[in-house]
C-alpha cells in the first residue's frame, strides 16, 4: 500500500510518531508539506502567504501521478487539496485547531465532508466535526514514544539543558505568543504563588528529542490551553513521571484522572492551589502515571491506521 501524506507541519512530533506508526504496519507513506513555515515563538507567530497554498495545489496533482493508493490529508487545511484531486481515496486527520478560533474553518467543513474517513486524536474533537461527518469519524490517538520519554533525575536533567537553579521549575511547553495556549494565564497562575522560589520558564521550537530533559529538568508541567485535542505533552510529562496541572481540555480529564500529584483546574484559582499541591509533594509521580500512557503504542496505532486505509480502498 503506497500512501500519500500531506501535512502543513512534518516535524510535529505526534506527525512523527504516526509516519513511524503506519511505516511499521507496512504501509509505504510519503510526506508532502505545504511550503513555507508555519511556527510559534515567543515573540509572535511566523505564518504562511496564501501564495505558499497556491504553490502546494500543483504539486499535490503531480504527485497523485506516482502511483499512490491513497491520501491522507492531515489538519484540516490541507484537506481542500485532498480531495480536489480527481482520483485517490482520501483520509482527513483533523488536530484540534480547525474550528475554534480559525478563520479557515469554513473551508475545512465543507472539504472534511468530501473526505472518505476522518480520524481525530480524541474524543472531544468528534463533537467538533459537522454532523454529517461523525459517523466516519475514527478515534485514533497518538502513542507515547516510552522509550524516548522515561524518568531521569532532574538534577541530570537541568545540567543536559543548562538550567543553573535550585528553584522549583514550572514548564510552559509552549510558545508564549500562541493564543490558544494562553500563557498569560500560566503567568498568573505561577505570580499567584508568591513564592520567589517557584519560576515559570516556556520552551519552544526546540529539537523533540530535548524535550524529555526539558520535562525531567521541571517540577510540574502546567497547561492552560483554551482549547486542545489533546495534548500530547500531558503524556509524555506522565510517562517522565513529572506532576501535571491542567485545564480540564482534551483528553487530559481522561489521563489525569486519580493520578497522584496532578490536577485539573477551570478557573485561575484551582489551578494556582493544583500546582501549590503539585509543588509541595516535591517528587515524582508513582508508576501509575506512565502505566497510565504505556498501554497503547506505535505498532497498535498503525494497525488502526491501516485498517482505514484498507476500508476506504475497499470501498467501505
């Protein structure tokens, strides 16, 4: 089975993890991206042109000609490409930004409907699809990489990413500027504390492979997303066995759910006590935390993968 795969952001770690995933199903997967970039830092957003979109059509029509079975269009605005080709199947992975606070939502609605199967990474996100699409819609959430994401001592893990502290670090995993991830929450949440032994530091863009010491070097994580279809980083911080406080988005309310040290907040004041608890507990999360995430892997999610692929091809 040879499958073409279109993605605005390739080097997304969860992306990663499910090219690996079909790979290992023996799936042939091949990955176009959408030129330009598209990236959060600190200090703004790096955004693409609409010439960048222009660019892609063409080459999505030349590649339909190598002799692809299918196509899997991930996020939802590289699903008008998809299925604006004349021939192939299409699969549509929708990520969780498509229809809150995106001025391109009514595009992705109405290309997602044409689409063949949908596959979302949880299930708050089925209720975001239009009705008429829920019925094809797939859960198929993305695997941990447990081997990558393990416990190490967070002395170990401040020296790999030269963090010179002894104060308790809370982990922002985001870009500041990104509006959806609601920094200026996180901000208040960590001033609330009043205490000059606690600091907040944000990581972005840097290298996946740097970002289990980032994890292991911090405290807590927190997270004070608007909304989310995930994240993903909630898992990877239990699998590293680091306490998570949370707004309840996602399928966070699902993984945190009893896990010692972690905790789920609405508003700025449940959060700032969580972390206050997260904080005085002073140590890492019991096994329970990362059997929590270990359960479901790579070679599961692209068996799950490659069964729709194979419904789609069969005309199912």
């Amino acid at each position: 089975m040879k499958v073409l795969g279109l993605t605005t952001t390739a080097w997304r770690s969860f992306y990663e993890q499910q090219e690996a995933a079909v790979e290992t199903a023996g799936v042939d997967y091949e990955t176009l991206e959408v030129p330009g970039d598209h990236r959060g830092f600190d200090d703004g957003v790096r955004k693409r042109s609409a010439l960048d979109y222009v660019r892609y059509y063409p080459q999505v029509l030349r590649h339909c000609l190598d002799g692809y079975d299918l196509i899997h269009a991930n996020y939802g605005l590289t699903t008008p490409f998809a299925v604006c080709q004349p021939s192939l199947p299409v699969v549509a992975s929708l990520w969780g930004g498509e229809f809150i606070g995106n001025r391109f939502a009514p595009v992705t609605r109405v290309s997602v409907k044409r689409a063949d199967a949908v596959l979302v990474p949880s299930e708050p996100m089925v209720d975001r699809l239009p009705p008429s699409v829920r019925d094809r819609a797939r859960v198929v959430p993305f695997p941990v990489d447990t081997d990558r994401f393990q416990p190490v001592p967070r002395d170990e893990a401040r020296e790999r990413v030269g963090w010179d502290t002894d104060d308790q670090v809370v982990l922002f995993p985001y870009a500041e500027a990104r509006y959806e991830k609601n920094y200026p929450l996180a901000e208040r949440v960590v001033d609330g504390l009043d205490d000059d032994d606690v600091e907040l530091r944000s990581v972005a863009n840097e290298p996946y492979e740097r970002m289990p010491d980032y994890l292991n070097a911090s405290d807590a994580l927190l997270v004070t997303s608007r909304w989310e279809s995930g994240p993903m980083t909630v898992k990877e911080a239990l699998a590293c066995g680091v306490p998570v406080v949370s707004r309840p988005v996602g399928f966070a309310p699902n993984v945190l759910d009893d896990v010692r040290h972690c905790r789920l907040g609405r508003t700025e004041r449940e959060l700032r006590q969580g972390l206050r608890d997260a904080l005085a507990a002073d140590g890492r999360l019991a096994g329970d935390g990362r059997e929590r995430v270990t359960s479901y892997g790579r070679a599961e999610m692209g068996e799950r993968v490659r069964a729709v692929y194979e419904r789609c091809l069969a005309g199912g």
